[in-house]
C-alpha cells in the first residue's frame, strides 16, 4: 500500500536565508563550471564528448567516495528501501537526466554565446519552470503558491533574454543557440525537486547527486554514440590545463547543494538565488576572461540587471508573505 508523505515542516527565516545564500554561492559555480566545460568543447573540438567527461568524472568521485562514508552507505540503503515502500518513485530519481542536458548545452552554445548570455537564456526558463514545479507541489518542500511577484519576476527574466540577445537580432544561428539554455533552464527546476526528493529519503545529499549522475551520465553516452556515429572520435585528449577536467567536482557542489536546500527554500526561491548567482559569476567571468564571444555588451549586462530585479522582486514579497 502506498504510504502518505506526511506534511513537510515549518521552516525557519534563517533556515530559509541561509539555503538562498547556499543557492547563490551554487550558482556562482554554475556559471564557472559553463566556461569550464565550454572552453574545453573548443579544444576537444567535441560539445559532447566534452560533456560526458565532465559528468563522467564527477560520477567516478561520487562513485568511489560514496561507498566509503557511513552517512553514504546508509543512504543508499534508505533509498533502497523508499523505492521499495514507495515513499518515491522511479521516475523521481532520473532528475540527471536534465543535468546531462543542460552540461551538452554548455559545450554547444558558451563558446558562441558567451557565459552572460548563455547563463541569462538559462534562468529565464529555470524562473518560468520554478512556478509551475512549485505550485504543483513537485518538490519536498510542497506546494507554494504562484503570486503576482512571482509571475512577475518570471515574465521580467523573459524580458532580459530578449534585451540580452538584442545585438544578436541579426544572428539567426546565435539566437537558435540561446534556445537550447533556454529548454535546459526548463529542466532544471524539475530536476531541483526530484533530486530534494531523493535527498529526503535517503537522507545525504551526495546520495542525491550519486543518482544525478547516473542517469546524467547515461544519457550523455547514448547521445556520444550516435555522434560517434556521424563524426567519429577524438583522437586526442587536450593536455591542458588542469582545470579544463575539473568541470565535474564544480557540478558536484551545484548539484548537491541544490539537493540539501531546496526542501528550506522550496523550487522557486532556491533557482532565484542561484540565478543571482549565475548572473553576477557569468558578468565578472565574461568581463575578466572574455571567451570567443568578446565582453558583455551594454545590453547583457542590461539583461543580467534585469534577472536580479526580477529575482528582488520574485522573492521579498513571497517571504513576507509565509
């Protein structure tokens, strides 16, 4: 017989901040980690096999680290025995599979885009998709409601993709482009909350990301198959530096903090805090370390204000509110 999740508790307002500033710092990661693995696509000359060694070496250190801690083994184990109990379902632990996804799309658009761009296309579908996923009740946080600030802030991160796009007008291929973070922001939020699930019940948050990875990761190798197919394979890996491998550990703590913090903030509140994130990471490493896309133009960093007051405006009222 299947059980009834019992009511998710009463949150307290530092709880709640602390899991936005804990959004925040993962954003800033998200926006480091799409430079990452934008940068060594270009060098690999391969979006997707640049994609599957990013998810690929996060899933070997999850892999290896998990079995090793007490909290992971029992985690896995009360996982084991939620799917057996239906305290969660299958289809709530494939949430990696947007993951894998949203890392494909780092390696295809950045190197065009730019991280400003690209990151601003990704949070005007994560905010969209955030409402919906939160008044469905989809995370373990329950259902929130959809209140006037928080369409608005919604329909305002809309409105910055288009002012952050305008010098592309021109570019069909470069808006085409900014379509794909768009669809990948759509499947982020679900993703948030089906792997807040499975933190639940299992207890860890590396548990959580464990299963992200997987599903991630398989996905990735069914599409690097069929492009095998059409394009063969690399013949070599770039030598250097470190850091074009280290997309995967970045992922880890975007993933993981996401999985612990969203049952505080619910969907919304927590993709708003890392959009923050995201936007502020994506302007100073555009501005610092410009990629083949040149520095943000006065229009994306229009856009990039534009998310975080769309994110002030989404989220003070909501908290006055509860």
């Amino acid at each position: 017989m299947t059980q009834t999740a019992p009511a998710p508790p009463a949150v307290s307002a530092g709880r709640r901040a602390f899991g936005v500033l804990l959004a925040v710092t993962a954003g800033g990661a998200l926006a480091v980690q799409s430079r990452i693995n934008g940068e060594l696509a270009v060098r690999l000359d391969d979006p997707i096999g640049a994609a599957i060694i990013s998810f690929g070496s996060g899933l070997l250190v999850l892999t290896l680290l998990v079995p090793l801690l007490p909290a992971g083994r029992a985690g896995l184990r009360s996982l084991r025995e939620g799917l057996r109990d239906r305290r969660i379902r299958p289809w709530q632990c494939v949430g990696g599979m947007c993951g894998g996804f949203l890392v494909a799309t780092q390696g295809l658009t950045v190197p065009t885009l730019g991280v400003a761009v690209f990151i601003v296309a990704l949070v005007a579908g994560q905010s969209s998709s955030s409402l919906l996923v939160d008044r469905a009740g989809a995370g373990p946080a329950g259902p929130q409601p959809v209140t006037v600030p928080r369409l608005a802030g919604a329909v305002l991160t809309v409105g910055a993709v288009l002012v952050s796009v305008a010098d592309r007008i021109g570019h069909p291929s470069a808006l085409a482009l900014a379509v794909l973070p768009l669809l990948a922001g759509l499947g982020i939020a679900w993703q948030q909350a089906v792997n807040g699930h499975v933190r639940t019940v299992s207890g860890s948050a590396l548990v959580a990301s464990l299963i992200n990875f997987i599903t991630g990761t398989a996905v990735l190798v069914l599409a690097y198959a069929v492009s095998a197919l059409l394009r063969g394979v690399p013949s070599t890996l770039p030598s250097g530096p470190w850091w074009l491998y280290s997309g995967g550990m970045v992922g880890i703590v975007f993933i993981a903090v996401g999985a612990a913090v969203v049952r505080w903030t619910g969907v919304l509140l927590l993709g708003l805090g890392m959009i923050a994130g995201q936007v502020t990471g994506a302007l100073l490493i555009d501005a610092v370390v410009p990629s083949d896309a040149g520095r943000p133009g006065w229009n994306t960093v229009v856009g990039a204000a534009l998310t975080l007051v769309a994110v002030a405006v989404a989220v003070l009222p909501a908290r006055r509110g509860r």
